[in-house]
C-alpha cells in the first residue's frame, strides 16, 4: 500500500476478487472492510466457493473480528451488510479472552 500511495497516489484498494486472493489480504492484515450481499439463495456443495480461501487455521489461530457498521434490507430479501475488520492492535484494547470474543460474550462498541 505504500508503494501505491507513493508512486500512484493511491489510498483505497477495492477488491472484488476471487476467495483466494481475498483470504490472503485478510490474513495479511489488508482488509479494513468487508460489504456482503446476501440474497435469498443458498448453495452447499464441497466445490462451492467461499469469500475467503486459505489454509487452516492453527492451533493458536482465531477468526478474524468483525463489528458491524450497517445492515440494508430490501422488500424481496436482499440484505447488504457492511463490516469493519478489528486488527490485532484494535481487537487487543477490549478486556476478555479471544474464546470470548469470537463466540458470543463479547459485544464490539
């Protein structure tokens, strides 16, 4: 991100790209947003794809923290939902385990 502001200007990258890539800026620590839009679909399959490809978790590896920034429904089921990503740094400032945290006992301000 450096070399873009540097060299381009740059300050916002949006990527609409594939689960791979997406799951490699996320573990990275390059994602400070996440827009989903869920419709009133669903597919199962082991070949589906996923927002967020990569390798497993480790045994000391949580999931990434999200806070909720807005929610957008429509009449016909669409909802849009608008996250921001709690860094390590931000995720740290909050009293509690991560256990805690990542399954229910911990409400982001």
């Amino acid at each position: 991100m450096e070399k873009l502001k540097t060299l381009l200007g740059v300050e916002c990258v949006v990527s609409t790209a594939g689960s791979r890539l997406n799951g490699a800026l996320l573990r990275a620590g390059l994602v400070d947003e996440i827009s989903l839009v869920f419709l009133p679909a669903v597919i199962g399959g082991d070949s589906t794809p996923t927002l967020f490809r990569s390798p497993d978790l480790g045994p000391d590896g949580w999931p990434t923290l999200l806070k909720l920034l807005s929610v957008k429904s429509e009449d016909k089921g669409r909802v849009y939902l608008h996250y921001q990503v709690l860094q390590e740094e931000e995720d740290e400032k909050h009293p509690g385990s991560k256990r805690d945290r990542c399954f229910g006992q911990y409400t982001p301000d």
